[in-house]
C-alpha cells in the first residue's frame, strides 16, 4: 500500500518531468522523433505485469500468452459500479472505433476486482453490452488479490448502505503484441491519448 | 369567479412549488440483468439556497448521494449526506463526479426505459423539507456516457 503510493508520486513526477522536458524540448527542434512519442506513461522493462492466469466468462484459463499479434488493454473494475468501469470500457469502444482497421489488434480486458458478485454469466453480458470481443477474466479471492498485485493495482471492499462498493485503481495498462508491458494510461486521459499510443504500438509485428 | 381566482392561486402556488428546483438532463445508466447496482446524473440549479439531502425510486431498494473522486489514481466512491445548491450556479451530477447511487435494483433498466426518481431537498433557513420528482431516461449501456441523444426529458416537475 505504502508501496503503491511512493510508486505513483513517482509516477506522477514523472509524468511532469517528462511532460516538461517534452515542452522544453519541443523549442528549437523539428525533428525529434523520440520526445513526448506516448501521450501514456511509458513503463517499458518494469519488473511487474509481466502475466496473468485467470479464467475467462467462458471458463477458459488465460494468460497474456493467448494474446499475441494483439496489443491489450488492461483495466481492473467490476460490474456494479455507477462510474468510473462503464466509462473507461465505453472510451475503449471509442478506442477501437479510433484505430479503424487496426481496431481488431486491440483485444480489451477487464479484471474484476470483485469476484464474489461478477460471476462469469454477469460479466459476459456486461461486456457483450459494450463489445462481445471485450473479455472479462476473474479469479478466486486469493488469485485476484495475487493478480493485482503483481500489476500494483489496489482495490479494497468499503460498506455503503447494505451493500458494498469498492475503491480500486482506475488506470488501463496496455501491452505490445509481442505481450510486453510498455504503458500505464491514466482515467482522465482520452480516447484520442489511448488510440494513438495504442496505434504506435501495434506499428511493431 | 371566486372559484377561478382560487384556482388560479391554487395553480400559481403549484407553480411555484414545483419551480424551487430545475432538474435538467437526467439520465440513469443502464443495466445488464444481473447488475444490481447504477447511477443516476442530472443538472440541478435553484434560485435559492437548498440542500439535496436525499434520493429514492421505485426501482431501487437503497438509493444514496455519492460522491466518486480519484486520488493517486485510484478510484473511490462514498456517500455523502447532502449536495448544496447555490442559486446561480449549476450543481452537475455527473461521470467523475456525483452521482444517485441506485441499489438492489428490482429490474434491469434497458435503453429507453424511464426511471421515475423523488428527490428530497432541504431549505437550510427555515429547515423545511420538500420532495421534487423527475423521470430519467435510461441510456443503454454500453450506448454512451450522458443522456441518450433525442431522448432527454429537458425539465420534469
């Protein structure tokens, strides 16, 4: 937790730095093909989210393998929530639409972070109402609680009425076809930001 | 005559009542058939001071005030006991912000349905309260993030 929170400040800081450095690189030079290529945060070689072994609505077993050739948009959610999911999944339908032709290269996936009430016939019908070839993946407690945090995701269960709701991360990570981790978008970003960097990265085989 | 001008008072005093609030662009998100739980968003202004301090449906077995707010990345969704509205300016319930919280809903809410909301609003100087009804549209999942195009109800008494 403490962990997580020194990682985004510095994530944070980063993404300042790297914004300023790409302003201030931009004075004076017309050809800089390196500065500001991600509107993302570019976490190429991090040591975490490097795989995942979860089930999917169909009760297949996947891991970041099944999807090579593809770039993957990753975002931790679940279903009951008012907010924040239905909007990033609807700005990844918007996404796909982006990329026209290189949309089929996108494959979307959505981890719930709440297992014990997005059971896989809840979730395939959430994600067909966006997209069917959305995928919705779960595990059990023990393999949600490991699989978010391998990608540093933080989720916890808070009481509201005589029901739950849950805090969670709400960043989209997004890896390369070959199924390397290469960018953390942020919620506030736009389906234009996700679009080009995802286009950028589908330009590699 | 005397039975007019009563009515007409009758009819302004309504009026009048029914005016404390305009509610503008609601909308609810829908559902699939197992979700029990959504978000109602609307535009609330008011020529006074008032308090939302409450919300209820039919649809809903608990409805709550909520507020979502993002810190360092993470999402985090509470209730909160009331929402100020100050005259003048517009008091926006929406995606990345407040919301009607609807759970243990008792029907799946499709593209098109209506959702009938009473929302209860406090007058902080003489503590009275007052309910106000407004009929949202559903916007199907999945089919955007805001009132559903054409098919807004622009005021609702």
């Amino acid at each position: 937790m403490a962990f997580f929170h020194k990682t985004n400040a510095l994530v944070r800081w980063l993404l300042t730095f790297s914004v300023l450095t790409g302003l201030l690189g931009g004075c004076g030079r017309t050809d800089d093909s390196t500065a500001a290529a991600f509107k993302g945060m570019d976490i190429t070689g991090v040591n975490y989210g490097n795989d995942f072994r979860l089930t999917d609505f169909d009760g297949r077993e996947r891991t970041l393998a099944d999807f090579r050739g593809q770039a993957v948009l990753l975002y931790f959610g679940f279903v009951q929530c008012p907010d924040v999911c239905p909007t990033a999944l609807a700005r990844a339908v918007e996404v796909k639409h982006l990329l026209g032709a290189q949309g089929d290269r996108l494959q979307v996936i959505f981890v719930t972070v709440d297992p014990e009430r997005d059971n896989s016939a809840v979730l395939k019908e959430y994600m067909a109402a966006f997209d069917p070839t959305f995928l919705a993946l779960s595990g059990d407690a023990q393999r949600t609680r490991e699989t978010a945090d391998h990608f540093k995701v933080y989720y916890k269960k808070i009481p509201t009425g005589s029901s739950y709701t849950m805090d969670h991360s709400a960043m989209s990570y997004v890896f390369d076809p070959l199924g390397h981790l290469r960018l953390v978008m942020r919620h506030e970003q736009t389906a234009q930001d996700y679009a080009h960097d995802i286009a950028q990265l589908l330009k590699t085989p | 005559m005397k039975h007019l001008t009563l009515a007409l008072c009758l009819l302004a005093a309504n009026t009048l009542a029914q005016a404390q609030v305009t509610i503008q662009e609601a909308w609810v998100r829908g559902t699939v058939p197992s979700q029990k739980a959504s978000g109602a968003f609307m535009q609330l202004s008011s020529t006074k001071n008032l308090r939302l301090v409450a919300a209820s449906s039919p649809v809903a077995g608990v409805v709550e005030i909520h507020e979502m707010v993002m810190a360092q990345d993470v999402m985090k969704m509470r209730q909160i006991p009331g929402l100020d509205l100050v005259p003048g300016q517009v008091l926006a319930l929406k995606p990345g912000g407040y919301h009607v919280m609807l759970m243990d809903l008792k029907t799946q809410l499709k593209g098109g349905d209506t959702v009938p909301l009473t929302l209860t609003f406090e007058d902080p100087q003489t503590q009275t309260r007052f309910t106000q009804q407004v009929t949202a549209p559903v916007t199907a999942l999945g089919a955007g993030n805001g009132p559903q195009a054409g098919g807004g109800m622009k005021h609702a008494q």
